[in-house]
C-alpha cells in the first residue's frame, strides 16, 4: 500500500438544512475536490443514511480510494458508524478522517454563512492534510489463558476465586496464615437485615467449597514473592515455608483484605488489659467469656473522623452489635456506648432499637472533646460529656472497648510494589476510578475486591468479588485482550534509554528490556500520547496522531490569515464533548478557531505549540478534561504541568506566552468552550468578520 | 436468542450489567422504559467525592452500549408477562410507540425547533426547564433518537396549542400531513421519519436470565415539608443539581426560581422525608450528606462568596476518601448545623426564607435567612417495582425495595432461579455500588449460560 498513489475521497455531509442552512456545501464540496490527492469529493444529504452509507462503499470502490474524510457531525457520536462503513468498503478503518462541520461549524456561526464555509473548507483541507498521510492501523491482541491468581484467602478471595473457577478456569489461592477465612476467623457474629449468621459457619461453608472445587488450588503459608510480566502473561514466584515456586497466570485478583488498626493519637498510650479494641473483644465473645465484666463503655471514631483519617466505614455497627453481644452474655452488665454520629444502615437500625429495649445507653461526645480515660485505685474512669442530653457523666467501668478503624493488610507496601499498584495512606489500594472502575486497577489483568479497597460489611464484600470475578473472567472467556489501534510506536535509532517514557505511563504499558531499552506492550496501551509529547529525543510516535500528521494539519490551518486564527488542541472525550455541548445547544462564538483532535490534552507537544507560533498563530488553545476527570488517569494534568514548560519556553524562543490559553471543560459545558472563544478573540484582539 | 440476558433499566447499573456480559460474550438486551439509556447519572452535574462530571464519565459507556455488537438496546420499553421455562424465561415486552422511524431519525433537531408547544419539563419542569412535545431526553441521549409525547399524538395537547390531534383522518391512510408541523419538517429536511400513525409493538423474547436494574426514585417532599410547594425557593436536592448543571435549564447558573436572581446564601436541610411516620422514609438513604458536600463545594466553586449553611442530623461519610470530602466543605467554610429546623418560612417581600431552629451549642432560638433552601430529600424505590415484582414473581421487602434470597448466602439473587438484582433495585447506594454490583449480578448471570452457550 506504500506505493500506491494517495487518493483521498472527501464526503461533505449537508445534514438536511443543519449544516446546509448555514455552510455553503456545494461550494465546500467544489472545493475539496480540489485540494491534493484528493480524488473524489462528494455531497451527501444524509451520510449516516444506510441508502448513502451504501453509495459510500460504492464510490470507494469506483474511485479506488484509499484514504477517505467525512466531513459531518462529530466523531464522538459518529466515527464507529463510518469507521464500519469503510471497513466494510475494503478499506483499513484507520484510513478514515473525521471533520466536524455541524456542531463545530454550522450550529455555532449560525449568523456568519460566509464565515462558516470558509471554516468548513479550512477544516476540511486540515482532514485532508492529515489524511493523506494515515496508515493502517490494526486492533492489536494479547492472548489471555485461564489462569488467574488470588491474593487473599479470605472471604472476598474466596468469593472471588468460587466464582472464576465456576467457569472452568484455574485459580490459586495464596494466603499467608495457616487456614482460610481470614479476618472472619476473628468475629462472634454478624447479622444483616434478614437474620443473624455464625461467622464460623460461613467461613466452613466457603471454605469447605474452595477445597472441594476441582479448579482451584489452595496455597497456605504463602506469600508473594516476585512479580514479572503482564495481563495473560504473569510470571509469579510465590514463597512457602522458604521453598520459591513460579507460577503462570493471566489475570490477578487481589484481596488481601485490611486489619485492626491500634488506636492512634488518643488512648494510645493506655496500657491496660481492662481496654481492649473491638477485635479483642470479639474473640472474648467467640469464647462466650467475659469474666465477670459488669459495666463496659464503648468508645467509637478513636482515631478516625479527624483531620487525617476518614470514617472507618463500619464501626457504628460493630459498636451497636457488640454492645448488644455483651448483654446478652451478661445480662446484668451495664453497657454504654459514647459515639460521635450514628452511621448506621438499613438492617443496623434493627440492633440500635434492640439495643435501646436493653437499655443499652447512647450518649454522644462532641468531636473536639473526646471522653477522658482515667485510673485511680486500680479501677477505670470514664468521663464524658453528653452533648444532647448536655450534661457530664462519670463512669467506672471494668471494661472499655475502643472502636479503632482499620488499616490495609501490612503486605500492602509488598504487593503495590510488585504489581505496579498504588495505595492510600491507609494502605488501601487505590482503584482505577473510584466510581465508574472500582474493581479494577490502571493496568489491565489485575482486580480488587473487599476490603483491600476500603472497610465495608460482608455483605458489600460480597459483591466486589463476585464483581472483580467477573471483571477478571472477561478476558479469559475471550481469550484475549484488545486495544484499539491508536498506540505508541518507540523508534529506538535516537532513545537515549532514560526510561521516562516507561515512568510515566498510566497503564504499565512500557517495559524497559535488560538494556534499559523501552518496549511498548501494545496491547495495553490506551493511546493517550503522554509518552511521546514528553520524550526528549521524539522517538515516540502515535498511531493515527503522529507527529507529521499535527504538524500537516497545524499548517493547513494555518496557510491563510494566520493572524486571525487560534489553533484549538481539543481533547476527544471532555473537552470535545464540550464542544458538541456548544454545538447542540447553539451557543453562537466566534469561528477563528480551527479545532485538532487528540485522544487526550498529554499528547499535545510543546514542539506543536512552538510550531504554530512560528507559522504566526495569533493564540493556540490547548483544551482538555476538567480536573480531576481525565479519560486517561492524569493526562490533564500532565498537559498542565507542561503547559507551564511551554510558557518559559515560548518567552525565551520570543513569542507572548500569553497567547497560549488553555480550557479544562466538562463534557456537559458547552457555555464554558463558548466563552473561552469569546475570551480569547476578546482579549487576543481579533477580527470576527474578515476571514 | 436463549443464550440472551434481559437487562431491566438503563442507569449506570444497568449499563455496566450489558457491557460486561456483552464483552464476556453473551448477547444482552438492555432495556428502559424511557427513550433513553443513562439513567438517573446522565443527569447529574458532577460525583462525589471526585467531582467527576457525571455525563463526562457516563457518555463513554453508553456510545459503548450503542456500538456493542452484542447489546441490543431497547428503549420505551415495558416488561409486560414472564413465563419460565426449562431454559430460562420467555418474555413478552411492549415498546411503546415514539412516533418516530428509528431507521430514520439522525436526531437532528429540525422537528423540535418547528414544533409549537413547550411544556415543562420531567426533570426540570420545578426549575424552569421546558420540553417541545417532540424531544430528545437529553443532548447526549443514546439512542439518539427523538420521541414524540404520546399526549400530542392522541389530541390531549389542543388547547395548549399542539398542531396534531384535530385531524379525522387516519395517519396511516394519509402521508401527506398537512397539520403536524414536526411531519412538515422532517419531510422538508428530506428525511421522513415522523410516523404518527405508529403503534405500540409487541416483543417476545427467549432469554437465559434476567438482571433487574430498576433504580432509584427520589423522595417528593409532601406539599409543605419544610415549606415545599408553598414557597418557590425551597426545592429538592435533584432540583438543585440540575441548576448547577451547565446543560440544565439554567447553562449552570445557580439562580432561584422567583426571581431569576443569583443565590448569595443557600441553606440544606438534611434527612427530608426521614421518620417512622406512615408516608415517610423509616432508613437512611446513605448519600445525601455527600450530596450535600458536592453540592456545596460545587456552589463555593461557582461563586466564593456564596454563604452555604447545611443542618444535620447524623452525618454519613461512609465510603472511601468520603470523610475528607466532607472535611474538604468544611474547610471552604460551610457551616455545618447538628439540629433539624423547625420549619421554613417565606418572606413575602422578598421571597427569602427564614429558618427558625434551636442553636445546638447554646440551647437558643435563632432564625436563619438565606436566599434558596435545598431539601436533601432521600431515595426511594423505583414505582416499578411493584409491576416488576408481579410480572417476575419476585418479592419485595417491606420498604419496596426487592427483597434477595438471603443477603450473605444468596446476594444478589432473587426467589426466582435466574433472576438477579443489582443497584438501587436493593435499597439506597452510591454509583460505584452500582458498579460494584451490576459485575456482580453480571457474574452470576453469565454463569447460567455456561451450560448452553
């Protein structure tokens, strides 16, 4: 394909009268026909029609194209239609161009028909100017077996392991203590809305399965010991009673659940076998022995709720239901519980009723007062001030239990560092997006489920690894994993191998080799040009955002008038959608902007904005995500920080720093793109009509 | 197809279920009685405790959903009879007309610019927001499709100026409209896709099993609760979010309902709706406090000299980084308030509001005057449920939420072999439960299909 002449087909989509009423698309269309390499230039009525989609294929094929622009809509909303049809015309999908002309054009210079088709025709011969220069591009694949790794032998990693082996697929278990059930092991009870449970019973229960199934192994007394290698392709050393053994595995679920936390700042240095934490106390209660307490006072949010630790999630709950434990163990105790808020869910409710008919007592402590422990005479004091009722209280309790919080499991520093994961303060691992990924890390194979996450009941528990089974199950029941064709290409003539490239990638997706010679894993790389805008020696290249091909399209925009013009870098997934937002909602701005697409504001070199300073831009705007959304982790903020680079940069080679603006915009605001243009035309003092 | 999954509700929950059955190889059904997929989250402004923009995160999902070779979405569509059988479940569905050829619309938008009549609306209609009668849900709706309101077609919206509805001919015996002016544009656009003679169509499918994904509701104060209805300034938290919403009925101003004028002092009253009254909520619906939080913060962000005072009860920071987004408010300067107010009052003059309340810390009366009251309303369930629950033979709790086998033995599963549950179908959560789950239910879904696939 090489050799083979470049023959662009240019379709000009008139979209009825919402890009006709305003562009004049005869007059575009004339036009496009005229620009290099092109070979066919056509207007279409409705080119997502399937009646013109067709006619599409067939004029691919009687005017052997072999590079073709579609000049419509927006591609968020229309590009996998086109890229089909192309595909299906016989054609590499990669060697399609999509130009907004509908909402970057037509709905927005609604008032400025002359303005707009020139706008139309400049962007349309930047799509040419880039598509000429595509190549193909292909959905890159790694293959995926069906072994898959679990950390943790605790309910979520039992859970999680049950379920994946379910499928036919292999599992090991790795957990470090002697027997399965982890922090289970530990409680006397639990209950949700329908009824108590034993915990015992449902780690036997679970436990017993794990053993009886087939597909899975059980490894005790194990840790983990050595990580290399990627999704579908692990290579892990585990380490048993000092014997190292390697295993192959394709997907990793980690679940290593949390501990009890000692209490910190207050009561810490209490050292009295009278004050327990609520694990201490729980395994009294599993022993059914308390001796002969007769007064105990809970305590809750010891050490949390402050300024540097959050809520520990679950302890109003344990609170309630341990206090309600020691009554019916000792029925004559006195039991007061000193809490802060009450955080309590649907089937606790029930306990805290329960726990009021016993005449449990709740007083509740002001968060700057914190109840003082005190001994004299060999006995407890405890004294608090309840702020509801607003009266002191002294009590002399021969028990006090702390309700602690909690904190990662203590390998956490170990496996975060093996598997390239990332941890919160606390130790507990950190999510590929706290909302929409909560199962899954930043690179691709490896899942979270439980406790390891954050503190949460059995119940939720459940949930996530059931959840994280199935998120691991995806690629082995596939067989593969895929990732698109836009991804980081290393020429390695000119790497001087000083590994940024492979530091600052979000996904893991660069390895260096024994030499220090960065290798891209295609298959996990997201696209997002970080790597190549950054390297210093541009050995870096992104498949269908190649340098050249920005280069092409910044000086296509540029070729007329370039003092009126602002060459926009807009990211494809906020930023753009900002746009489109502009666009539906008919926000009229200013059309001195010619907007390039990138997958993400990172890729965006400063060589780009030199560039188009040299060929005499009046203002170049870089527009990303909002912060902190970023499609790719913290790509925005990566194009932040180098955008502050840029500025020194174009100060020193002469040009006004000032004229570089950038724009973090939601894909929801539209007003915000709109006045960032009105800004910018404002303040770089350009002219709106004659261009 | 039988080696098919039947998704009941399009919101994150949902969406999430079909994405991961359909990569795992299964065909999905993802179905919604709206005309779009999206959910409760398409209409939010931002997430907590990232401030995340909703559609920012959700839209990328759902042009996934749309272009999942396997997941065939069907939208306006009801769960009208389930039959089970040895395989799994035979399901008659009815999707009811839009009134618009799907082959056909491209969601242009010449049809709504031409039509007559605004009403308020769904959403939006409390805080000024208005429809055409031929609409798209939202701009980024999926599919992108417009829907006529079935009102307009069968003549019920003459007097407030709807063109369609005089006419004695039959639609489908004349296409050549000369009355409905959505038709004329359509035609005139060159496109033809306004089929008012459309009816509803019956659907039969065969699938292996069923995720119930129904959703959530918010709570709609009584009239007078803490002055809502009464006064034009006090509303719902959910009418809140959409006015800091850049694409609400306001672009994001965060102005108030009487005036149009921008809010200077906003006060949130939490637990709306909460007690063990007949009518009112007996459970804590777990994410109003960070609703709250967000909404705040987000209210700071628009404009820093915002005053924002919020009254508690028992604060909820459940989740992770929860408490330092909570911290992170308080830390602009919220003023958190630990009593319930008595009552709002509305200055008649200025349409302000007044908030009577005992002052915690010194046992006094004081009254607060702010410009917009939010009522932290809290999540119901869906009114689905009950059809859901009888066309399923599932059952649900005393709440109306449904009601799984056993919560710790069986989560996630219904009475029904093969029917599972996930997000608010269960009771109150946030969007990452949601996500959580729907994997969840996902997981169990797709095992049925072991066997036969």
């Amino acid at each position: 394909m090489n050799d083979e002449a470049i023959r662009v087909g240019v379709f000009v989509c008139n979209c009825g009268s919402n890009i006709a009423g305003v562009v004049n698309v005869p007059e575009v269309t004339e036009y496009a026909g005229t620009l290099p390499d092109v070979a066919l230039a056509d207007e279409g009525r409705w080119s997502c029609s399937s009646d013109y989609i067709e006619k599409m294929k067939e004029l691919i094929h009687e005017h052997a194209l072999n590079r073709v622009v579609i000049a419509s809509c927006t591609p968020r909303t229309h590009e996998p239609l086109f890229k089909r049809a192309v595909r299906e015309a016989g054609l590499n999908p990669y060697l399609l161009e999509f130009v907004s002309i509908r909402e970057q054009v037509s709905w927005v210079h609604m008032n400025q028909p002359e303005i707009a088709t020139q706008k139309a025709k400049d962007l349309i011969k930047m799509g040419v100017a880039k598509a000429r220069l595509l190549e193909e591009g292909e959905e890159i694949r790694l293959p995926v077996h069906t072994e898959c790794l679990v950390l943790g032998g605790g309910m979520a990693g039992m859970t999680t392991a049950l379920h994946v082996a379910d499928q036919g697929f292999h599992v090991i278990i790795v957990e470090r203590e002697a027997r399965l059930g982890g922090l289970l092991n530990r409680i006397s009870g639990i209950r949700t809305d329908q009824r108590p449970y034993d915990p015992q019973e449902l780690v036997k229960a679970k436990a017993d399965a794990v053993d009886a199934h087939p597909c899975i192994s059980v490894y005790t007394h194990t840790q983990l010991q050595a990580v290399e290698g990627y999704i579908g392709n692990f290579k892990v050393t585990l380490l048993a009673n000092g014997d190292e053994q390697t295993v192959n595995v394709s997907t990793v679920i980690v679940a290593t659940g949390m501990r009890e936390r000692a209490p910190i700042g207050i009561y810490e240095e209490i050292d009295d076998p009278r004050v327990i934490t609520q694990l201490a106390l729980e395994e009294r209660l599993l022993q059914q022995d308390l001796g002969e307490v007769q007064d105990v006072v809970f305590i809750n949010c010891v050490g949390s709720r402050n300024a540097s630790r959050g809520c520990c999630n679950i302890g109003c709950g344990i609170a309630v239901k341990n206090a309600l434990a020691v009554k019916t163990l000792n029925p004559e105790a006195t039991v007061t519980v000193l809490h802060r808020d009450l955080s309590l869910v649907k089937e606790e409710k029930k306990d805290l009723k329960a726990a009021m008919d016993q005449e449990i007592r709740f007083l509740r402590f002001s968060e700057d007062r914190y109840p003082v422990i005190t001994r004299a005479d060999g006995g407890l004091e405890v004294s608090t001030r309840d702020i509801i009722l607003d009266r002191d209280f002294e009590i002399h309790p021969d028990l006090i239990v702390l309700t602690t919080g909690f904190e990662g499991d203590k390998s956490v520093e170990q496996t975060k560092g093996l598997l390239k994961l990332s941890a919160n303060q606390d130790g507990f691992f950190q999510e590929a997006h706290v909302k929409l990924g909560p199962l899954d890390f930043a690179s691709d194979g490896i899942h979270l489920c439980g406790c390891a996450r954050s503190p949460k009941s059995l119940r939720e528990t459940l949930d996530e690894a059931t959840g994280a089974a199935m998120r691991a199950s995806i690629p082995m029941k596939k067989g593969y994993v895929e990732a698109e064709g836009i991804v980081a290409d290393i020429d390695l003539t000119d790497c001087k191998r000083c590994g940024l490239c492979a530091k600052m990638c979000p996904y893991n997706a660069i390895e260096l080799d024994d030499e220090k010679a960065p290798q891209v894993i295609k298959a996990l790389c997201k696209g997002c040009g970080l790597c190549a805008a950054d390297c210093p020696t541009e050995s870096i290249t992104i498949v269908h955002y190649s340098d050249p091909q920005i280069f092409a399209q910044i000086e296509a925009a540029l070729e007329e008038n370039p003092e009126q013009k602002i060459v926009a870098f807009v990211c494809h997934w906020c930023a753009l959608g900002g746009v489109d937002m502009a666009g539906v909602s008919r926000l009229q701005y200013p059309a001195n902007a010619r907007l390039i697409r990138v997958m993400c504001s990172a890729r965006v070199s400063i060589k780009m904005i030199q560039h188009a300073f040299e060929l005499g831009a009046a203002g170049v705007l870089v527009a990303g995500c909002e912060f902190p959304t970023c499609h790719y982790i913290e790509g925005n903020y990566a194009a932040e920080k180098r955008l502050k680079r840029t500025r020194k940069r174009l100060a020193k080679a002469g040009y006004d720093p000032d004229r570089l603006w950038n724009v973090w915009c939601s894909a929801a605001d539209g007003p915000k793109f709109a006045r960032t243009m009105r800004d910018m035309v404002k303040n770089l003092e350009l002219d709106r009509e004659s261009f | 197809m039988s080696d098919s999954i039947l998704i009941i509700g399009g919101g994150i929950a949902g969406i999430n279920a079909a994405l991961n059955a359909a990569d795992y190889g299964c065909h999905v059904y993802l179905m919604d009685d709206t005309p779009s997929i999206g959910g409760m989250m398409a209409r939010l402004d931002k997430t907590f405790p990232t401030n995340d923009c909703s559609i920012c995160i959700e839209a990328p999902k759902m042009y996934e959903v749309d272009n999942h070779p396997n997941i065939e979405i069907l939208t306006n569509t009801e769960l009208r009879k389930v039959k089970k059988t040895d395989q799994g479940f035979n399901v008659k569905l009815v999707q009811k007309a839009r009134f618009i050829d799907p082959e056909k619309c491209t969601g242009c938008g010449a049809c709504i610019e031409a039509c007559p009549v605004s009403i308020p609306d769904e959403m939006d209609g409390k805080i000024g927001g208005t429809r055409k009668l031929v609409y798209l849900p939202f701009p980024q709706a999926i599919p992108n499709i417009v829907a006529i309101d079935p009102d307009c077609r069968y003549g019920n919206m003459r007097e407030q100026g709807a063109c369609v509805g005089g006419c004695v001919v039959d639609c489908s015996q004349c296409r050549e409209c000369p009355i409905a002016l959505c038709v004329k544009a359509c035609i005139e656009e060159g496109k033809d896709a306004v089929r008012l003679w459309q009816s509803n169509k019956n659907l039969k499918l065969n699938v292996r099993a069923i995720i119930v994904a129904a959703g959530l509701m918010s709570y709609e104060p009584e009239p007078g609760m803490f002055g809502y209805g009464d006064c034009q300034n006090v509303i719902t938290n959910l009418e809140f979010e959409r006015l800091m919403n850049a694409g609400g009925p306001t672009n994001g101003e965060i102005i108030r309902p009487s005036d149009q004028r921008h809010v200077k002092r906003i006060a949130w009253v939490q637990c709306v709706g909460r007690g063990n009254k007949e009518g009112l909520l007996p459970y804590c619906s777990k994410v109003c406090c960070m609703i709250a939080a967000k909404q705040m913060i987000i209210s700071k962000e628009h404009d820093p000299s915002v005053e924002t005072l919020i009254f508690y009860n028992n604060l909820k920071a459940y989740g992770k980084d929860f408490w330092a987004f909570h911290q992170k408010a308080k830390s602009l300067g919220v003023r958190y308030i630990n009593t319930r107010p008595w009552d709002v009052f509305e200055d008649p003059e200025t349409r302000n509001l007044k908030i009577p309340y005992v002052n915690p810390e010194t046992g006094q009366y004081v009254e607060e005057e702010v410009d917009l009251v939010v009522l932290s309303t809290g999540l119901i369930p869906s009114d689905r449920n009950p059809r859901l629950a009888k066309s399923l033979a599932i059952e649900q709790d005393h709440l109306g939420f449904f009601k799984e086998q056993d919560p710790l033995l069986a989560p996630l599963e219904s009475g029904v072999d093969g029917v599972y549950f996930c997000g608010g179908s269960l009771g109150p959560l946030d969007i990452s439960e949601s996500v959580a789950q729907a994997a969840a239910a996902s997981m169990k879904a797709v095992l049925r299909m072991k066997d036969g696939s």
